[in-house]
C-alpha cells in the first residue's frame, strides 16, 4: 500500500527538480558564472578593437585592402592553431589551468604591440595578433563548455547565450576604444577640403613622423589591455572554479574523431559556424570601407559600426528571452533569412539605404554563435570539450574569407556594381549556409 506522506514528499522533490532545471544560473555557481562571463566581454573586445585595425594598418602602412585583411587572417588563424591543443590540455588539466594558460598568451601578445610599434613592421604586428589568439583559443575552447556545464542540461543553450551576451559589451567596448582613441587619432587619415588623404602627398620624412605616430596611437590600447588581461589572471588564480570531471583520463584521438565526424547535427555545425564568424567578421570590418566609399570619415563609419553592435547586443538578450517560446533552430532559421534580406539591400541598393541595412544585419546576427554551437553540441557528450575545440577552429572562417572580399574591394567595379558591394555577396553566401543549417536541424526534431 503506497505511504500518501512519501508520494507527497516525492512529489515536492521532483517539483524542486524540475524548477532547477528551469534555472539557468544556480546560486552556487554565480561567482564562477560572472568571472567566466566576464571572458566573453574580454575577448569581445580584443575582436572589436582589431576589425578596425584594417582600416587603420591600410592608411599608415600604405597597403592595399588585401594586404591590410592579413591582419584578420593572423588574428583569427590562432584560434585553429590552439584550439585543439586547448581541448587536449582540458582533458589532462582543470578548467582553471587552461584558461590561466590563455590569458597568459592573451597578455604576451597584447605586451608584444610595444615591440612592434617601435620596429614599425607590419609582419610584427600581425605575429602579437596570431599569439593573442592563442591566449583567446584557450579562452574560448574552455569557457564555453564550462559555461554550459554550470547548470542542467536543460538550459544549457540558453545559459550559453546569456553567458555570450557579455560578448557584445566587451566588443562595444572595443570598437569605442577604437573610435575614440585610435581611428580619431591617426594624423595618416587626415583629409584636404577635396576629400583626399594629405598623407599620400607628404615627404618620404614627414610620412616617417607621422607613422611612427600613428604606430604609437594604436600601440597603447593593446599595451593597457594585457594589464587588465593580468589582473584577470591573478582574480581567477585566487578563485575556486569547477573542474572537469575527467582530467587526466587517457585520450583515443581516433574514436573521437570517429564519433564527432558522424555526428550529423555537430558537423554541419561545424561548417555552419565557420561561415557564420566569416560573415561576422565581414561585416564588421568592412562596414568602414563601404561608409568611406560613399563619404564617410573612419571614425563615423566605427560609429555606425557601434550602434550595430548594440543592435546586436540588444537583440542577442530579445532572442535569448524568445528561446523560452521557440525552438533555436527554427530562430536561427528566421534569422538568417533577415540577414539574406538585409545584406542584399546593401549590395543591390548601396548609398546610405545599404549602410543602414549593413548596420540592421546586426540584429540578425546576433543568436548565430552561440544558438550553432549550442546546437552543435548537443549531442556530443563525452567529447564535448573536442567538439567545442572544432566549434572554435570553426572561427577560421574570420581568417579565410576578408582577404577575399578585400580583394573584391580593391577592384573598382564588378558586374556593374562597385567592388566593395559586390564584395557583401560573401556574407550573402553564408548566411544561406546558416539558414539551411537551421532548417535542416529545425526540420528533423
């Protein structure tokens, strides 16, 4: 004969259970949630702080936009040179450990700026982006999982969205930095009344003075930057962080390889995120080339640059809260559609109208990350710290895809259109990608 007071005390259990599974942060681990968040914000801003750099790097070192686009291709190559190595040193070490490690290279290669300004070579600054991307490949192939582990499985995916909405402060913050205290700086970007750069009409010994004053202005954020990412390092040294429950278990490269590449859902994602951050990327650093073809200075067109961001910031929280009611897949299907129609106004239209909608992609933009990754990995399991590493060297596509469309930029016209529109239609492209991958996900659940 069945108790009514156990029926009723199990009852009141499960209730419980089934509330904490509903919570996307537990009390017991908000402090590590903050501090492992506040990575996000750290890394958002060494993305957004360097998009511009292109910009920048193109007008003082006097290269083309292809040239220039390297430094995208140094910056995010990194993070598919570390993430494996990431994923390996997560299965042998704690959490803890890892990301010490990278902000250890996240710092030595901000420090490095301080070399390279004063050599004034190129080449020197682009080898301190690759190794900041090292210290970022740690970062972001650790933090992501351990957000996702902090809490029931449940509202992981969700968790991991609110963890990466602190992204986006980080990267305004960034491209604010960049606005204010760098584009805004450089003498090399100064225009006559007839809108062509001074700089290019200057001595061989003036452009020395001027470069080297320039080099300097875009050295000290990223100098200031490793000494808050130091500070970081020493908070998260003195502060508990939860483990990894397999550290130091022995490693099968080969099964893991084998059970994550028949993994349909995870390796479409795969290839959906590395179309998605090569269209982030696009985006982002090209807005300032598209705003100065049709008249804008650099530091307006990182102003519109910052108001996508918040655009994007303040979207990313919308589609988190619509997570509750809607499926992911099919929100990421949705999305990406927006983002096919508003890019296409930016190729096909062009002057302000195509700026403006360059700037509302954004908004469309901005569950993909996170929204693919969760998706991705939803059904890895015990490989979850490796298929995260995928998921990161998936950021490759930031590497491989600007200089492309830099190259399209350096070209006048195509097909009738000017090069840096025509250029868009690689965003374009992705964004098909992405809409097929949250199609496909969405149309088989």
């Amino acid at each position: 004969m069945n108790n009514p007071a156990i029926e009723n005390i199990n009852s009141v259990a499960t209730e419980i259970e089934d509330k904490k599974k509903d919570i996307v942060v537990e009390k017991r681990y908000l402090l590590p949630f903050i501090l492992i968040s506040s990575l996000f914000a750290l890394w958002g801003f060494a993305n957004d702080i360097t998009n511009p750099m292109v910009s920048a790097f193109e007008t003082v070192m006097e290269i083309s936009t292809f040239k220039a686009a390297f430094v995208q291709m140094a910056f995010y190559s990194g993070y598919f040179t570390m993430a494996l190595p990431a994923a390996i040193l997560i299965k042998k070490y704690s959490y803890k450990k890892v990301i010490m490690i990278g902000l250890g290279l996240y710092a030595v290669g901000c420090l490095l700026f301080i070399p390279a300004a004063q050599y004034q070579v190129f080449a020197f600054f682009l080898v301190s982006l690759y190794i900041i991307t090292f210290g970022l490949a740690f970062l972001e192939t650790t933090a992501n999982p351990l957000i996702m582990s902090l809490g029931s499985k449940e509202t992981a995916t969700r968790r991991l969205n609110f963890a990466q909405s602190f992204n986006p402060i980080g990267s305004i913050t960034g491209m604010f930095v960049a606005q204010q205290f760098i584009l805004s700086s450089l003498h090399s970007a100064e225009k006559a009344a007839d809108g062509s750069l001074i700089y290019e009409t200057l001595s061989a010994v003036d452009k020395e003075g001027i470069r080297l004053h320039d080099l300097m202005v875009i050295r000290d954020p990223y100098a200031m930057l490793g000494i808050v990412v130091i500070l970081m390092f020493i908070i998260i040294a003195v502060t508990k962080i939860p483990q990894n429950t397999k550290i130091g278990q022995k490693v099968d490269f080969g099964a893991i390889f084998s059970r994550l590449s028949q993994n349909k859902e995870y390796r479409e994602g795969v290839i959906a995120q590395v179309f998605y951050v090569g269209a982030q990327i696009m985006c982002w650093t090209f807005i300032i080339q598209y705003a100065e073809n049709i008249g804008y200075s650099k530091a307006d067109a990182q102003a519109l640059n910052i108001v996508a961001m918040i655009t994007f910031l303040c979207c990313r929280w919308v589609a988190t809260f619509m997570m509750k009611y809607i499926k992911p897949s099919l929100l990421l299907t949705i999305f990406a559609c927006g983002g096919i129609s508003t890019i296409s106004i930016t190729i096909l239209v062009g002057g302000d109208i195509g700026l403006y909608a360059l700037v509302a992609t954004s908004a469309f933009m901005s569950l993909m990350f996170p929204t693919i990754y969760g998706i991705a990995l939803d059904k890895v399991g015990e490989d979850s710290e490796f298929g995260a590493a995928g998921l990161v060297m998936a950021i490759v596509g930031g590497a491989l895809m600007p200089p492309l469309q830099g190259k399209m930029i350096d070209q006048d016209f195509i097909f009738g259109l000017p090069g840096v529109n025509f250029s868009f239609i690689l965003p374009l492209i992705c964004f098909i990608v992405i809409a097929i991958f949250g199609y496909r996900r969405f149309a088989t659940k």
